[in-house]
C-alpha cells in the first residue's frame, strides 16, 4: 500500500519508532494524547510497514465508523476498499481491506470463533485508558494467544494517559515492551467555573455556559452531557441565531453523526458524549463546555441487565475534555461545577471490570475454557464475587455445566453477542413464540427506553418511523436472522425467558402490588394499562429510596400456565410445617419461587416436624401460648427469687432462659401436642418443677415458703412478684409480734404491708421491732377515731392479736 500524503499531526514524528518496537518487540505502547492522530495515521503507517490485514479495536461503534471514514478519506476511497470497519450488525469490508476498524466486543467474538486470527498481522488496541470490560478482556486474551498459539501476532496497545507504564509491563515479555510517545501541540486553556444555581438542573446549566461561550468566544463550542436525553434537552434549550446544534452519540444515524464530525459553514455547537473526549476529534472546537458528569457501566437493577448510571467525572476526564478547546489554538473550558468540588474529583475512572454484572464476561470466559479467569494476565482481575454470581446465572440458563465449562447452548448464547439473559430469551423465545417476534421483544428490552405495557409499546414502535424505530427495527430484524423457531407471538413469555425471577402475581384482589418469583415485592404505577392482570412478566423494575416497594416500569400481561412454562426452575413442591398466624400450618404447597401456586392440607405432618413449628411458635410469640394459674405463676416468681438471691443452682426462669430450655421443662407434653390449643393444656406448674434442682427442691417450702403464720393462726401468702418478698396483713393481727420473718435460710427480710382495718397499706416495714416503737404511736393516733371498732392497744407487744374488730 502506497503512504498517502499524511497531515502534519505530531504522532507522524514517531511512526517509524512504532514500527521498530513492534518488528522488534512484537509489542508496544503508543503513549499518544487524544488528537495527535494515534487512530488514524498509526494504521496506515502499519500498514505500509507489515504484510497481512491490520486489525484496529475500538471501544465505541461510533469510533469504529469514523475511524475507517477518516483513514478511507486520506486515501481518497470509499469505506469498505482499503479501510472498512465492522460492528454489531453492520459490516463494511471487501477482499480489498487491508485496514479493519472493528469494536472491542466483536474482536473478542472472532478470537472466540479462530483464536489465531488467521491472515492479521497487527493488532491496535486503541483507548486501552478508558478501561472498557470488553477492551480489558481483549487485552488479557490476545496476550494469551500470543503466549501459546502466535508469537508472530504483533500487539500495539494505544493510550492517551500514564497508564502506558502498566501496559508495557502487561504487553512485556521478560520485561517492559518499548514506549512510543508521541508529544500532543497543545495551545492554553483558561478553564472556568460555572456553578449551577440552587436547585439548577444540570440541563441548564450547561445551556448558560454555552451561551457565555458563544459570546465570549470564536471557533465552534463542544459541550460534553452525560445521555442522549440530556443532549436533546439542551438543544431545545439553544436558539442561537447564525449557530448550528449538533448531537453527536451512539444512537443517531451514521449522517448525522458524520455532520457533527465534519467542518460546517456556520458556527457550530456539538453536544456530545464522553465518545468525544478522546475516540473522536471534532475540528474547529476553541470552547468547551463540560457538565462533570458521565455515564459508566453499572448493575442496572431496574431491568437485572448490563446499565448505565450517571456519575461524576474523574480529575483525568476533565482534563482530556477540557484539552479539546486548545487544539487549533488558545481556548477556553466552562466547568459546571463549583471550582473547590474539583479537588473532590477522582484521579482517573473506575475500570469497568470493578463495578460491572460479569455474566457476559464469564460466558467469554467459559468459552475460552478459563472459567475463573485464572489462566489469563489482566490488567485488573475480575472480582471474585461478581464473577461467581456471573457463573451462577450461567448455570442457571444452561450456558455451563456443573464444572464451570460452556455447553452447546451456552457457545450458541456467546455467538448472538448478547446478554446471557437475552440470549436466552432469543434462543427459546424463537423456539416458542417464532423468530420475528421474539427477535422484536429482545432487540426492546436490549435499547433499554421502553416503559409501561410492553405490549403496547411494540405496537407503538412498529407504527414508528423515526430514527429510534428504525435502529429497533434493524436490530430486530438482525436478531432473527440468527435464530429459527415458529409459533404464536407470545411477549410475555419472552420477557419471562429473560427474567423468569421476574414473574410476578398480584398479592390480593385491587391491590396494585405484586409479588415477584424472586421474593421482593413491586408496585404497578397509575395508567399502566395493566392493572387489570393478575399475572405480570416483569421486564423492568425501579427501587427508589424511601418506598416499601419497588415500582413495575416495564411488564406485559402473563397468567400460571405461562409462567410455569418460562420457568420450570423456579417449581417446586414442598411438604411444610411451620408456624404461621399464631398456630401449627401443615400443608404441601406447590410454588413458583416466592409465588405460591397450591397448597392443600397435609395429613400426616410427622411429629418431628409439629414439635419444630412449635417451639418456632413459642420463640416467636412468647410463653403465653401457655396457660400460666395461679399456682404456676406463683412458683416461677418463687424459683426467681431464690435464683437472684441464692444462685445456682436455683435456675434461671426469665422468658429468654426457659425458651433456651424448652427440652429441660416441657417434655413430654410438647412432643405430644400438635397444635396451639394443646399448648395451652400444658400443666405449668409441673413442667415446671422438673428444673428444680436436686435435693435442693426439698427445701423449698422453707426458702421461699408460699404462706407464713402471723400471730392470730392466720397463713398469709407472700408476694414474690417484686423485687423483695412481701406480706401484706392487718395490723391488728401482729400484735405481739416482735422479730421480722425472713426467707432465703434468714437471709432475706420480709417486707411486711401492715394493712389498716380498710385493707389499705398503714406502714411498710422490713424492721418490725423499729416500728413498734416509733411508728405504730403515729399509727394509732392516726386510725384509732377513724375505726374505733378495731383494738388500737397502748403496747402492741402484750396486746392479744386479733383478725375483727374489739372483743365486747
């Protein structure tokens, strides 16, 4: 291939030391900031230098296409001669392709399909910085390949940040492999704050800075919005006259994309992704408008699917961002956010591989027969405990087998480049419903826009013509093109294939809340058009602080028989005893996971299993399942006295200590009982009497006596309940009395309630002499005109004690 005349960027200075590292080394590091042409220039350079088809990664489709229009451009030639790129669903190459601009994720696909990538010679690896899944595990298995199977595969990795150190490390062989830099010309950037307002959406924001840009400014304006929804809210926003507005994301069509990537007549402003901070060179940019924010890799638990979430942008992305305005000559960045949070900011991203759902990553892996990854060199290993929960899906959907290793199916799922969900929801959805419609479900759930009643969201984007509708419809058409399959169009069964934990029964007649097969319960919004159905297959679900319940966004209507055919897994068939409503449940139930489908009463529960539901039951609810007369009662408060009294070994006799011990005092009886009422039969006292410790028992009476004999004959019961043993008496019946009567072997006092003839408390004593004689004075003076029927003796010492009143 013949060099075409290359533009004066400053990565042409070091195209020949590039080409040295890698005929010498096989590997290396092009250490090459964002616009100095790494993208471009270097492929034609290797193409020149090397035999065979020179192979460039990119970590975004839209870099892909305008990588390979850039370099065909040079060459004066239509994408798709010399250069061409390939991507999810779109290819555009010829016998002619030398130069393939392909995406991360589908390079990984064709090392999956013939790891020795037979007629490649060289491979670049562009934006290694970025720390993108895909790119990471590309990194890690093109090492691999050419540890084992080709060490004549040559491997140039290309980064626009100091990460080129841990590169040449990872590419070295025996040491470091050589680094190229490559000195970006740069012009100064001021870079100002614009805080948002109080209260300000960031939308507006970004659409003040703009405006001062445009006026304070030349050239055209690049403003960088975390979504597509941003952009196009922002565009709404500006109305300069004279000014073009230009979206520029993964979703628009290849023209408009192209608009933005091109030179225009009329000043410009480009409202951009982060695929502009370092893929994508946008020219004429002299102002940069950054919003701090960024969409990355997540969970997204609203749809259990690879997402996206919004975040704040690192210290090194602002940076890049902000160096775009100093390209073609002095510029000027508009940061909105306030200028001390920037030293808040994190120094560099979090690479993908930390923070993402790693089921796509282990079927890759499976597939490369390293189920653990264990066997490959990474940049940063995947965490163990994502990737273990990848493998269990996995396992779950048939992709492996009990060992780890990829089956049949799962190799086939790893072919269609989707989430193992959607795999498998295309794979069986095909088979049930027919290729085209389950086609059209997956390519839905896939975009992740849809919300409401599944259904009627088909309909909507099959009467659609604009450029969503027509991406979803050549998505759809792609995807069933790679599966077979007829039968009756079923939605709801194709969501349930994809999230059969998903499946979800209303919990009682008019309540808009559901219970999931995953055990969770969600609530259906107002003006769904679903609240009608019994039964949902839920495709999206949105947890949001401070609800009890999550919220239903995306679901189509589903009924029993579905939902045991999309999920036979989740079936099964239990015989249980258990505790439940305040009484022993014995039932077989047949369930959906948490969902029960059956239940009828059991006839033999066993009882093992009636004496555990039980004393769950009195765990739960507490010892007044037991009956507790007054005889009963009155010995636990005995027991308890002597045991904080005495010790051991009287026992302990709280709630907590008898429910420890429910084995030591209520045997046989719970053994024998089979449901609550039989608990309340139970003979307290004498259950509880076997915790008596031996021969201690026998002195019981004489510890803790149940009555004591005051003077007139009379037997009184002592009050146990309080903290100190009490007797309460009429006063007139200890007369002559004169030692207080003490329990606990004379230990312990009895507090005596001397009680007047009325039955009300007169004195309290522990010290009965004491009160003779300096209480009962006051006492007497007190109540002798208030009953005058009743002895009130001068010497209650020599006086006859009596129960009545004064003998005539």
């Amino acid at each position: 291939m013949t060099r075409p005349e290359l533009p004066d960027l400053p990565v042409r200075a070091v195209l020949g030391d590039v080409a040295r590292a890698l005929a010498g080394h096989g590997t290396a590091v092009l250490h090459a900031p964002p616009g100095t042409g790494k993208t471009t220039l270097v492929p034609l350079a290797l193409a020149e230098e090397f035999p065979g088809r020179i192979v460039v990664a990119e970590p975004r489709r839209l870099a892909a296409r305008a990588a390979a229009a850039r370099m065909a451009g040079l060459l004066g030639e239509p994408v798709g001669g010399t250069v061409g790129y390939s991507v999810r669903g779109e290819s555009v190459v010829s016998a002619r392709t030398r130069i393939e601009v392909v995406t991360s994720g589908l390079l990984v696909r064709r090392l999956q399909g013939d790891p020795e990538l037979p007629g490649v010679s060289v491979v670049l690896l562009d934006e290694c910085h970025e720390r993108q899944l895909d790119a990471d595990l590309l990194l890690a298995l093109l090492l691999d390949v050419r540890g084992g199977l080709r060490d004549d595969l040559r491997v140039l990795a290309a980064s626009a940040t100091v990460a080129a150190e841990r590169l040449a490390t990872l590419l070295g062989d025996g040491g470091p492999a050589p680094v190229v830099t490559a000195h970006a010309r740069t012009h100064p950037v001021d870079v100002v704050h614009v805080a948002p307002a109080r209260a300000e959406r960031i939308e507006s924001c970004v659409t003040r800075a703009i405006h001062t840009a445009l006026s304070e400014t030349d050239g055209d304006v690049l403003a960088f919005l975390p979504g597509a929804g941003e952009i196009a809210r922002v565009a709404e926003r500006l109305g300069e006259p004279g000014v073009d507005v230009l979206p520029l994301h993964g979703r628009l069509p290849a023209a408009r994309q192209d608009a933005a990537l091109n030179p225009g007549p009329r000043r410009r402003v480009v409202l951009a992704t982060a695929v502009a901070e370092s893929s994508l060179t946008v020219p004429g940019v002299r102002a940069v408008v950054d919003s701090g924010l960024a969409r990355v890799p997540r969970v997204d638990h609203r749809r259990g699917l690879p997402g996206l979430a919004t975040v704040r942008v690192s210290a090194a992305v602002a940076e890049q961002r902000a160096g775009r305005a100093g390209r073609e000559g002095p510029g000027r960045a508009y940061r909105c956010w306030p200028r001390h949070e920037h030293a808040s900011l994190p120094a560099y991203p979090e690479p993908e591989i930390r923070t993402a759902e790693l089921a796509r990553l282990a079927l890759e892996l499976a597939c490369w027969s390293t189920p653990d990854g264990s066997g490959l060199t990474w940049w940063d290993p995947p965490p163990e405990g994502t990737l273990a929960a990848g493998r269990t899906l996995l396992r779950t959907l048939g992709a492996v087998d009990d060992t780890g290793r990829v089956t049949e199916r799962g190799a086939r799922m790893a072919a269609l480049g989707l989430h193992p969900r959607l795999a498998r929801a295309l794979l069986d959805g095909a088979a049930e419903t027919g290729a085209p419609a389950a086609a059209e479900v997956v390519a839905l759930l896939d975009s992740g826009g849809a919300s409401g009643d599944l259904e009627a969201e088909l309909r909507r984007m099959r009467a659609a013509t604009g450029p969503e509708a027509r991406r979803w419809r050549r998505e759809a058409d792609r995807l069933a093109r790679l599966v077979t399959g007829a039968g009756t169009p079923d939605p709801a069964l194709v969501v349930a294939l994809a999230q059969p934990e998903r499946l979800a029964r209303r919990r009682a007649p008019g309540t808009p809340v559901y219970l999931l097969a995953g055990g969770t319960a969600a609530e259906l919004p107002p003006g769904s058009g679903l609240g009608d159905a019994e039964w949902l297959a839920v495709a999206e679900v949105t947890r949001e602080p401070g609800r009890a319940h999550g919220m239903i966004r995306l679901a189509a209507r589903a009924d029993a028989e579905l939902a045991t055919r999309a999920a036979p897994e989740l079936l099964a068939e239990d015989e249980e005893v258990a505790w439940s409503d305040g009484d022993v449940v014995a039932r077989s139930v047949r369930r959906l996971g948490a969902i029960t489908l059956a239940e009828r009463p059991l006839r033999d529960p066993g009882p093992a299993r009636v004496r555990a539901a039980l004393r769950t039951g009195l765990r739960r609810d507490g010892l007044g399942l037991l009956e507790w007369p007054d005889a009963a009662r009155r010995l636990r408060e005995r027991v308890a006295f002597l045991h904080r009294r005495l010790g051991p070994p009287w026992p302990d006799v709280t709630d907590d200590a008898l429910l420890s011990r429910v084995d030591d005092w209520l045997e046989p009886e719970l053994s024998s009982a089979r449901r609550r009422a039989d608990l309340a039969r139970v003979d307290t006292a004498a259950a509880l009497r076997r915790l008596l410790p031996w021969p201690e028992a026998a002195r019981l009476d004489d510890l803790a006596p149940d009555r004591i004999e005051v003077p007139t004959g009379s037997r009184i019961r002592v009050d146990y309940s309080g903290p100190e043993p009490v007797l309460a008496v009429k006063l007139q019946e200890t007369f002559g009395w004169r030692a207080t009567p003490r329990v606990a072997g004379g230990r312990v006092p009895v507090v005596l309630h001397l009680l007047s003839p009325a039955g009300r408390p007169a004195a309290v004593t522990s010290d009965l002499e004491s009160f003779w004689r300096n209480g009962y004075p006051g006492v007497r003076a007190e109540l002798r005109g208030r009953y005058p029927k009743h002895p009130w003796p001068e010497d209650p010492l020599t006086a006859e004690p009596v129960r009545g009143t004064r003998r005539r």
